[in-house]
C-alpha cells in the first residue's frame, strides 16, 4: 500500500466518511469498442466509473453530457486534445 493511499485511509477512518472500495478489473462489465478503446465500466447507484484502455494514434468520437461531468485522469501516455468547429 502507498503512503498515499495509507494517509486517505487513515484520513477517512478517523472521520464519519465511508471506507474506501477496492476495485478489480474483474469487477467490472468490461466493452470492447469498433475505434480500438476498451472500456471498464463500473456502475454505482448515483454515479458510474468508466476504465479506458485508449490503443496509440487512436481517434475518439466527440461526445458531450447535460446532466453530469466527465473528468479525464490520464494514467500513462499523452492526450492529445483538438477543438473542431461545425459548420
């Protein structure tokens, strides 16, 4: 266990927040996807985690969300970002 994660627990344990969860791949409903993204998706009552192992030059459709964010945590490699303008 790192020190970071022994300092949250430690963190939480002393206040009224829940235990963390450990989650494992096999824990998850698991989507291979036509563009080469495989995707782990975990699903909670209130919110949903998606995993996505991206292959290198692979290009992601555009999507956007009304009702919740979606925050991008690049784990290792580089993402790339490009605005494109409709007509």
């Amino acid at each position: 266990m790192s020190a970071l994660t022994m300092a949250c627990c430690r963190r939480m344990a002393s206040s009224n927040m829940p235990a963390a969860e450990h989650l494992k791949l096999n824990d998850a409903i698991f989507a291979s996807r036509p563009n080469g993204t495989d995707v782990y998706y975990y699903i909670f009552p209130e919110h949903e985690i998606h995993f996505n192992v991206i292959k290198a030059h692979t290009k992601q459709e555009w999507h956007s969300h009304s009702l919740v964010d979606e925050n991008i945590f690049v784990i290792k490699g580089t993402l790339h970002s490009k605005r494109i303008r409709q007509p």
